[in-house]
C-alpha cells in the first residue's frame, strides 16, 4: 500500500512539474466590481483547462503591481504565462522584466499613449515575450453608447435640441479613446452639443461629491454619457436625490453590473455597452493557441462592445447575476483549432439557451 502511495505521489509531482502555469495578476475590486466579474469568468474557464491558473488581485497602483510582479519572478512559482494590465505611466519596466526572466505574457487593455505604442512596436517585435494584447475598441464603444442614447433621445423627445455631459475615467489612453467615440457626436447642425467631460477617475464616490457641481454647471443637461457603470448609479442616485432639474435625464455606460442592467430593465437608466469582461477568457483561448502551436505572436485586432437596451436586459441579467457562465462546459476552447472566434457574451448566452434545450 505505502508503494502505491509513493507511486500516485511521484506520478502526482510529474505532473504538476509538467503543468502549464498561467498567473493573472488583476485590479482590486473593492472598488472597481468589474474585476471581480473578469475574475470569475476566468475561474470558470480555466476550471476546463489543462493548465494550473492563479489571480492576484492587487491594489490598483503601478508600484504595487511592480513589486508583486516582480516577486512572482524571482520566486519557485515563477510562471510560464503572465497576463496583467499595464499602466501607461510606468514605461516599460516590466516590459523589460518580464524579457529578462523570459516569461511570455499577454497585456490587457491599451493604456499606452500613441508615443509609448510606437516605441513598443506590435507584440513579438521589440518585445520577443510579449505575445498579445487583448484589447477592446473603446472609441468604438464610446460611440455606441453615445448613439444608443441620442437616439433614445429622439425617440422621446424629437424637438428638443441635445445636451451631453460627459462623466469620463482616469486620464490615460483607455478613457480618451471612449471619450473620442463620444466627441464624434458632436454635431451643432444636428442640434447635439457635448457641455463639457469631467474626468472622476471610475469613482462613484467622487460622482457623489461632484455631481451637484456638474449639473449646476450645465443644468441643460438632457444626456448623461458614463465611462463606468458604478459612475452612472450614482449620477441615477443623485438625480433622484437632489432633483436639480425638471426634464428628463437619459443615463448611459460601460461595464455590465448586475445593479446597472436592473436599472436598464427598469428603465432608469437608458443603455450599457460592455462584454469585455470576458477578456481574460481571450487571453485564454490565445495562451491556448500558442499551447498547440498554432500561433507563435499574433497581433489580435480590438474587439468589439456589445450593446444592452431596456430591450434585452432581461436576458443579459439573468446570465451576468446568475452567474450563467459557470454552467458552461468550456473544453473545446482548448482543443487543436479552437482559437477563433473568441468568446462574446452573446455567444456564451446563445450556449445557455442551447443547453436548456
């Protein structure tokens, strides 16, 4: 009996030694929910996988993310895949890190200004490790959010002229680009005019403090354009607090919060573009691809953002707050010619009503 023991046990140490290790390290989400969602949605995944995955959430700082990171490298848990995202105000220290201890890795996001991104070149070039970057068109998503809402707008109230008020991020690449989407609305021919973008780093809470301010300042507002959705509660919430004005307020935003598609299924607030929780599955599906030798470095296009209107929230809310993700048998993903498409949400909700079936 103590042979076999020995023998699981040895059979057992061969094979974690032949696994292949993956390690997200991901922003905290005591603040930011939307990690948590991308979080669970990889844990899902990788519960289908032939490969060891571990998160390490981390305070959304550039000098923590360095530490920990650097740490990981040095220490007998070194991994063989390193997804994160970057900050654009750090350079390219980690860049160089990471090539030093030759750990292939996948960024998350574009955060790096037009400058940054021409000094690091597409993924493979300067940067030999550096195989992807799983990104997102945020103009693109800006744009569909701002549409989403001018025509909700004229639908109700055709005649009157329009007036957005923009509630951006943090000052870096990701929020411009959604910022530009929106600014491609304006239109003074058309009647549309943007009053002005204030930056609230994802803050509700600085949404709390500031609001009041922003529509005092321009109490035409008609159309409030959100660059999260935990910003667009809290404007909804300070609305129907303080009621600084009479006509109606159409809200907008990104990220799917199970708080927020409620208020779109409700009707208070007016639409929701997201799905890019779902990135960290696509750096996944990629480690996946150069796991069976298809690809070696592949520059991935941006994605694109989906859309939610009162008109199929229900839908998208039972699958983001049943967390319907979970019941998903992800396996394919992970064979031989399985990389494309990449995962959307609709895809995986299509699956779901396939399954119940």
């Amino acid at each position: 009996m103590q042979k076999i023991l020995v023998l699981l046990f040895g059979i057992l140490v061969t094979n974690l030694a032949y696994a292949v290790n993956i390690t997200f390290v991901l922003p905290d989400y005591k603040e930011h929910k939307f990690w948590e969602i991308v979080a669970d949605n990889i844990r899902s995944m990788a519960n289908d996988s032939p490969y060891s995955v571990d998160i390490i959430h981390i305070a959304d700082n550039r000098f923590t993310q360095y530490e920990v990171i650097s740490e990981l490298l040095q220490s007998d848990s070194k991994p063989d895949y390193l997804v994160y995202r970057p900050f654009n105000n750090t350079g390219f220290q980690l860049f160089d890190l990471l090539e030093e201890h030759q750990v292939k890795f996948i960024t998350l996001e574009n955060v790096f200004t037009p400058e940054q991104a021409k000094l690091a070149r597409k993924p493979g070039e300067r940067f030999k490790y550096w195989l992807n970057q799983v990104e997102y068109d945020q103009s693109q998503g800006g744009a569909l959010l701002a549409q989403s809402l001018i025509e909700q707008h004229r639908i109700e109230q055709a005649k009157l002229p329009i007036f957005i008020t923009g509630i951006s991020g943090t000052h870096e690449t990701l929020s411009y680009n959604r910022n530009n989407g929106l600014l491609t609305f304006f239109a003074p021919e058309k009647q549309i005019t943007i009053n002005q973008i204030f930056y609230m780093d994802f803050e509700s809470s600085r949404v709390k403090t500031h609001f009041k301010q922003v529509i005092k300042r321009y109490p035409n507002t008609n159309i409030v354009w959100c660059a999260g959705g935990q910003m667009a509660l809290e404007v909804l919430n300070q609305l129907k607090q303080h009621q600084p004005v009479q006509h109606k307020v159409l809200i907008g935003g990104f990220d799917w919060l199970p708080d927020a598609i409620e208020k779109v299924s409700q009707g208070e607030l007016s639409a929701l573009v997201g799905g890019h929780f779902l990135m960290g599955n696509i750096a996944l599906q990629l480690i996946a691809s150069y796991e069976n030798k298809q690809i070696k470095v592949k520059t991935l296009h941006p994605l694109k953002f989906e859309l939610i209107t009162q008109q199929n929230a229900e839908t998208y809310l039972a699958f983001i707050e049943n967390r319907q993700w979970r019941l998903l048998d992800y396996t394919a993903y992970f064979t031989a010619g399985a990389s494309e498409p990449y995962i959307t949400v609709k895809g995986l909700i299509n699956q779901v009503i396939s399954a119940a079936h």
